[in-house]
C-alpha cells in the first residue's frame, strides 16, 4: 500500500510538471496587447479593436545593414500588437552579397525561413556537432530545430532576402560570438577554451562589445 502510494505521488508530479510545461490554448479569439500596461497578458477592450491591429507594414524594405552585411526585422509582440498571446512572430532578414548571419539560435523557438530572393549557404548544428548545411535557393524553405545553432551565408551576387517564422511570440536570440567575447566570462577561460591570446581576446572583445552591436 505505501508502494502505491508513492508511485501514485510521483505520477501525480509528473503530470503537474506537463501541465505547467504546455503553453495554454488561448480562451479568446485575439488579444490586443494594451501597450500601456507592461505585462503582455493585458488586452484591450476587443470592441476597440481595428483592421490596422492585425496589420503590420514594416518589413515592406529592409532595415541599416550592418558589418556582417545583414539586416534584420523583428516582427514580434512590440511591434505588432495583435501578434499577442498567437504563440508566433516574424523576421525579414536582408543580406548583401557575401553577407553572412553569424551562428546564432533561438531558445524559445523553431524557426521556419523561406527565401524570398537569393541564394543562400544555409544550415545548423545538432547537438551530436553535426552540420546540415546547404545551398538554398528563391522558393525554398529550411527549418532550424528550437535551440540549435544555425547560419546563412549569402553567396549569390545580388541582396538575398529570407523570412522566418517562429512558434513562439518571444523567439528569443543569442548570437554565438557575441555571447562568447561580448560577455563578461573571464579572459583566463576564453584563453583556454579557444587557444587565444590575451591581445587576441582584447580584439574581439572590442569588436562585439554591446556599444558597438547597437550601433
């Protein structure tokens, strides 16, 4: 009987734990997110709501390019408030040619990008240090598995411009070297782990420290 009992407890947790770990169906036909109010899971009233909430026009050009040769729109709840509590968002990413998106992944998300115009070295990385890579070109579609690191390399001649979609209204990104040298881990750990020197890390620390990402 206290066998029973405490398989039937365990069982118990295990189910709560999949409870609280599922995301919840939404109870509403849509939600306006009240820009007024910090928290997301704030509406507003669902008579005021227009047209204009479920449209979004600010991808119709490409954004700043910066050093890599990307540009890079986000599409997600701050932007556009009718994306709120959908469990989805956007990105237009643009890159001239030779332009590259470092290696980079989303926690929260599995991305789905569709090549607008361009051709494109495309792939990511699983978790055995595997690469699935190849060229994709205008028309065809590649999907980045939730949390593993992926890239893209423009190698045509002319501006390739990609879509991607994500199952998650707050994807989240992390950018491979700027979470490395961008950071504050310790130099003594970098210069183990990547066989640098102390004038090496300087460098790259340099290049991707936040003042200089947001410029």
């Amino acid at each position: 009987m206290a066998l029973t009992r405490v398989l039937g407890f365990f069982l118990f947790l295990h189910c709560a734990y999949v409870t609280i770990a599922s995301d919840p169906d939404p109870v509403r036909d849509f939600c306006i997110l009240d820009t007024d109010v910090a928290a997301h899971v704030s509406c507003r009233n669902s008579s005021a709501a227009t047209v204009e909430d479920f449209v979004f026009s600010g991808i119709k050009s490409p954004a700043k390019f910066d050093e890599t040769g990307l540009s890079s729109i986000p599409v997600n709840v701050n932007v556009f408030p009718g994306l709120n509590t959908l469990g989805m968002s956007l990105v237009r990413a643009d890159l001239e040619a030779g332009g590259v998106n470092v290696p980079h992944f989303h926690p929260r998300a599995t991305e789905v990008a569709v090549v607008l115009e361009g051709k494109l070295y495309s792939g990511f990385v699983d978790t055995q240090n595997r690469v699935f890579a190849k060229v994709i070109e205008k028309g065809e579609v590649m999907v980045f598995p939730r949390g593993l690191v992926h890239f893209q390399m423009n190698i045509g001649d002319e501006k390739a411009t990609i879509l991607g979609s994500f199952n998650s209204e707050n994807p989240g990104l992390q950018r491979i070297p700027s979470a490395v040298f961008g950071s504050g881990i310790e130099e003594e750990l970098l210069k183990k782990a990547f066989g640098l020197s102390s004038k090496e890390i300087a460098k790259l620390r340099k290049r991707f420290a936040p003042h200089n990402l947001l410029s």
